[in-house]
C-alpha cells in the first residue's frame, strides 16, 4: 500500500511559520502533519482520543551524572542569633 501525501492549502506551520509547507497522510489508526521546510512532525488519532503522555518532572527523569571531582552543593541554613534580652 502506497501512502499518498498531499498538502493542506492555506495551512502555516506552526514551527517556522511558512504557508502552504504543511502536508498530511493517514494510516489506518493515525493521521500525520509534517512540514517539507523545517521538518516539524504532529500526529493525531483518527478515533478523536488525546494521547496520554506523562509530564517531565524531577522524579521520572534520569539523575545527572557528576564528573569526577564535582560535588553537589549543600544549602546550610544560617544560625538564628539570640538577642540577649
């Protein structure tokens, strides 16, 4: 099976902001944008449901990796002082 893509008219890419780069084909569960001048890529499900993708946050990333001799910063608080009266 052959995929035939055809450009959308009037259509701006929302990446480089150029009109009449964007073109679009289907598959049998996905339709795809993809821009010929900056390689922007989009897809969407033909059924309507959104894709569930999980936000990036400091727990579900992978920890940085130090050089050797780097060391992380530590934060002391500073000591209250007593005024005396």
């Amino acid at each position: 099976m052959t995929v035939i893509k055809r450009f959308i008219a009037g259509a701006v890419c929302p990446r480089c902001g150029q009109m009449d780069c964007l073109r679009m084909y289907r598959d049998d569960e996905r339709e795809f944008r993809e821009c010929v001048r900056c390689d922007f890529e989009d897809t969407q499900r033909l059924d309507g449901t959104p894709e569930v993708q999980e936000l990036e946050t400091r727990v579900n990333q992978a920890k940085p990796v130090l050089d050797a001799g780097e060391r992380p910063i530590r934060f002391v608080p500073n000591p209250v002082k007593d005024s005396g009266k």
